[in-house]
C-alpha cells in the first residue's frame, strides 16, 4: 500500500543538527512532491515547503530558510529534511506529505525532535 | 500570505449530532481548499480537497462546501471517532496556509 515511513525520534542539544527521513513506497517516488509540515507542542499545523522529487529542486517557506534543507534520494525513494543549529523552539513534530495533485494526500507517521540542553 | 481562520475554536456536541466547521480565508483561494482531520498522536488525515470533494475512503457524512474566501465542513451525524482535530488548507498558492484548527470534543 501507498505510504510514508519516517525515521524515529530524536534528542538533539541546542545548537546540534539533525537528519530526518522518510521513506515512500507503494507508488513512483518521483511522480509526487514532498511536502514538509511541522507541529510544535499544542500547536497547529505549519507548512515548511517542498521538493520537487523528480528535478530535486526545493522550495522553502518564509523563515525556513538558510538552516533548514530538504534533499532526496531517489535510488531509496526516500527525502530529508536537515536541521542545523537547532534551537529551543524548533522542538515539534515534523511531518513529511505527499502532494497529489494539490493536496497532501498521504502523510508520514511524524517525527517528533526535541531540542534540550 | 494568505490567512485562514476557523471558527468556532472548539464545538462541544453529542454523538449523533451535526457539526459545521468554518473556514474563512483573507482572499479567494477560488476552491483549492482542503480540510484535514488529526487524532491525538496521529498525522492529519485528507477529508476533502477541492472544497467539497470527498478523499478516497472517506464517509459521506463528512461534506465541504463553499468557494473563494468562505468555507464549510459539514459532518452530519458525529460518530464517536468524529471527535478530534479538524484543519483547513488553501494549497492554491504559496505559502500553502492552514487554518489553526476547531476541535470537536464530547458534550
């Protein structure tokens, strides 16, 4: 079946990076962009971008910029998303989405980063 | 940046009962709008896209509508596992905003 396996948690330090994959299966890799949402504590539901899985090409939402990177291995149907000199509030569950023709139509089970000292 | 607000903030209603969820967006999103529903410790879940489009296995008591800057999720009748979450999304330009979300909880 169509679906979306991301890796486990992780507890990173402030100021540390972290990697974080998903894994698709069930359909071509590169037919569909990947989106990449992330939900802190409590909260809702916040978009930070995409990448297109067929050119690799990312695009990133204000104030996702510059420490975070989206990337892909299309021999393991697989993207990333980097995370550097991670911050306090960068604490959340990150989710990556497929995109199907507009919506994000089958999610990842989320990844849940903690940053503590 | 277009911005999406959901009212009420949260629905308190019985089982059985009809829920109507708003969505109202700064500028028309014409009828890119999707609505997602999201449990406790679980991803969101595509409900209907398109505005009013039901996504595959979804039941035909989950029903949107509306067009541009008004929209509504209708759930006829709340079944026990209607109790959760729900999120709208504009995914016609970008940044692809969602709404902050109306919870529906047991009465």
């Amino acid at each position: 079946q169509v679906q979306l396996v991301q890796s486990g948690s992780e507890l990173k330090k402030p100021g540390a990076s972290v990697k974080v994959s998903c894994k698709a299966s069930g359909y071509t890799f590169t037919n569909y962009p990947m989106n990449w949402v992330r939900q802190a504590p409590g909260q809702g539901l916040e978009w930070l971008g995409w990448i297109n899985t067929n050119a690799g090409n990312p695009t990133y939402a204000q104030g996702f910029t510059g420490r975070f990177v989206f990337s892909l291995d299309t021999s393991v149907s697989t993207a990333y998303l980097q995370i550097s000199s991670l911050k306090a509030e960068d604490t959340a569950v990150y989710y990556c989405a497929r995109v199907s023709a507009g919506p994000f139509d089958i999610w990842g089970q989320g990844t849940m980063v903690t940053v503590s000292s | 940046e277009i911005v999406l607000t959901q009212s009420p903030g949260t629905l308190s209603l019985s089982p059985g009962e009809r829920a109507t969820l708003s969505c109202r967006a700064s500028q028309s999103v014409s009828s890119y709008l999707a609505w997602y529903q999201q449990k406790p410790g679980q991803a969101p879940r595509l409900l209907i896209y398109g505005a009013s489009s039901r996504a595959t296995g979804i039941p035909d008591r989950f029903s949107g509508s509306g067009s541009g800057t008004d929209f509504t999720l209708t759930i006829s009748r709340l079944e026990p596992e209607d109790f959760a979450v729900y999120y709208c999304q504009q995914y016609g330009s970008s940044p692809k905003t969602f709404g902050q979300g109306t919870k529906v909880e047991i009465k």
